[in-house]
C-alpha cells in the first residue's frame, strides 16, 4: 500500500532553489539531489512509519 505525499508549495520552491544551486556548483548536480529527494519521498511513500534504531 502506498501513501499520498503532499509536497507543500513552499517545500517545491525551497526544492527548485536547491536544484539551482547545486547545478551553479557543477553541471548535473543539481539532477542527482532531485532524483535523491524524489527517491527519498517515494521510499516514504511505501513505508512511512520506519524507523531507524
């Protein structure tokens, strides 16, 4: 079962700014912390409620 993640507007604008950065420090940067963040809120998405112990 999956859950609906709801990515508020100011988190996508905090998000893109990152994107940008990264990408102004070195080429293609910028896409590997978007597929990061993207990977990391569809692993949340599957299993919300783990934990590390």
């Amino acid at each position: 079962m999956s859950y609906k993640i709801v990515v508020e507007p100011r988190a996508i604008v905090d998000i893109q700014e990152a994107v940008e950065y990264y990408e102004s420090k070195r080429e293609d940067l910028g896409a590997y912390f978007f597929q990061i963040v993207d990977e990391y809120i569809e692993s949340i998405s599957k299993i919300p409620f783990f934990q590390i112990r």
